[in-house]
C-alpha cells in the first residue's frame, strides 16, 4: 500500500512539473526514481498514463482523469498529516505557495527568512507564475495575487506593502539620443523592452491619470517571460537599448544609482498591494496556519 500511493504521488508530482527534472527538483527525489515510480504505476493499471518526448512530458486522456482525482486527494492526505502534527507544540509540515514573479522578488524575501526562522519544522515550496491558476488544483495551500486576479469565494489577507506602482524608466544616454517622452502615446515611437506571458501575449502597458486611462502596445527589440527574467529587462534599460516598465520596486535600485531615470511619472497610479488568499471551504492546514498569523502579525508591526 505504501509503495502505491508512493507511486501515485510521483506520478501527480511530474504530471504537475511538466517533467522529470523540475519533478525532481521540487520533491528532492531522483529523476530515475521517479520515472521507475511512473513505469510500476502504469504496468500496475495497464494504461499510459504521460505522453512522453525528448522535450516535454503531458498527460494522456487517462491520466489527465487520474491527476484531477488524485491531486486534491493527496492534498487532502497531506492536511490530515499537519493536522496531526499541529497537536504538538510546533506547526510543522510543508506549506505550497503559488505567486507571481514580483511578490517572489520584492515581498516574500522580507517575509520568508524570519517565518522560517520562527517555524524550523515547517518547510515552504513556493511556486512562481503569473498567469491565473486554480490553487487548489494545482496542489498549492495558498496563493499571492492582486485583487483584481482573485479567484473567487476565497479568503484574503494584506500581505506586503499596502500601496504599489508600475513605473516608466530609461536610461540617461537612451533619453539623450531618442528624447524624453512626455505622453504615454509617444512611446509608440520608442524602443520598449516588454513583457510576454507564457500564453504569448504581450503586456499591454496601461497608464492612469484623473479619468483618463490610455493602454499602449508599444513596439521593442526585446520580450522576455516574467519572472527572474525581469532582470534581463532591467539590465537592458541600463545599456541603453531602450524604455522599460515594471514594479516600482524592481527598478529603485536602478533609479537610485542613477543608472535609470523615471519617465511620465504623472501617469501611474499607485494601486493596491497584493493578498494572500485560501481556500475557506477546507480545513487550514497547521502551516498555513502559522503562516497567516505569521503575516497578519508582521502587517501590524510594520504598520506601528
């Protein structure tokens, strides 16, 4: 019975991954492991279960109704087991989050270190995507998202600064060449460095002032994927090669070296930060928990 549901966790860990490596990475075990775990799964059902390339990894029909099954199931499993563990004076267990790219770089570095610090038996697997997931199938407790990409009937918390903006930016010698923009419009006549989301569109860059709101979709030599990648496009501005736009907090650094200068600065409206939302329909697990009061603590203090 072990070795099954040992098998069926691992099938629903590379099903999620997309693949054995990330699989292994995340899970700590050995990519051979894992794959030997999928074979003795699907001889045991006598059906395929992944579609499996040189590339990529995908579920078959079979396993896609395997997967939507077993995936809350096993969450479920893991609940139980913190619930247990939550009768002893320390949470412990392991705690999934789901974010988007900004929130890892900018919030949970502040956040993270003194809550682990502060639960030495909870362990956190943070998973970075910005584009709209259903948390609960995709295996995390929480998620981290702004109001506006919240899915619905959940519960949310404050979590990190209460006010944030998307700023406009380019380098000195860029702006000495190519001229400073004073209108959201004119930089459909400039070099931008974009985002695009793993569906392929592109970020359409959206400015407000009073009751005006303009979206652009300004030409660039450069796109690049949220995520650590936002570093390329920083980079990018620095050299010269052309206008960026991103979290106010990604690009303070750059600004206050001087290596980047804001731009049109009248059109963005600061909105609000992000929340940590959950589910209300099911049992919070112990380091869910800890976490929440973790933060709603940290809120107050920063708010003293």
């Amino acid at each position: 019975m072990t070795t099954e549901l040992d098998d069926l966790s691992a099938f629903v860990t590379v099903a999620r991954a997309g693949g054995f490596r990330e699989a292994a990475r995340v899970s700590g075990l050995s990519a051979s492991g894992l794959s030997e775990a999928l074979r003795r799964l699907e001889t045991r059902l006598g059906v395929r279960l992944l579609h499996r390339t040189t590339r990529s990894i995908s579920t078959t029909e079979a396993g896609t109704r395997l997967f939507e099954r077993l995936s809350p199931a096993l969450t479920e499993i893991d609940a139980a087991l913190d619930a247990v563990h939550a009768e002893s004076d320390q949470p412990a267990g392991t705690l999934r989050l789901n974010v988007p790219a900004n929130v890892a770089k900018t919030v949970l570095p502040g956040i993270l270190p003194p809550f682990l610090k502060a639960h030495p038996q909870i362990r956190v697997e943070v998973t970075v995507e910005d584009s709209f997931v259903d948390i609960l199938a995709s295996g995390a407790d929480a998620g981290i998202r702004y109001e506006e990409k919240l899915e619905q009937d959940m519960i949310a918390v404050p979590i990190g600064p209460r006010s944030q903006r998307i700023i406009t930016a380019a380098a000195p010698a860029y702006l000495a060449e190519r001229g400073r923009p004073e209108h959201p419009r004119d930089l459909l006549d400039h070099a931008c460095l974009r985002l695009r989301f793993s569906s392929g569109a592109r970020a359409t860059w959206e400015f407000e002032k009073g009751d005006e709101v303009i979206r652009i979709d300004p030409p660039g030599p450069l796109l690049v994927q949220p995520g650590s990648a936002c570093d390329l496009l920083v980079e990018a501005a620095c050299a010269g090669l052309g206008v960026v736009r991103l979290f106010e907090d990604w690009l303070a650094p750059a600004i206050l070296s001087g290596a980047l200068e804001r731009i049109i600065d009248a059109w963005d409206k600061p909105f609000s930060g992000p929340m940590l939302y959950y589910s209300g329909r099911r049992q919070l697990p112990p380091p869910l928990r800890a976490f929440i009061d973790f933060v709603r603590s940290h809120a107050s203090v920063r708010s003293c």
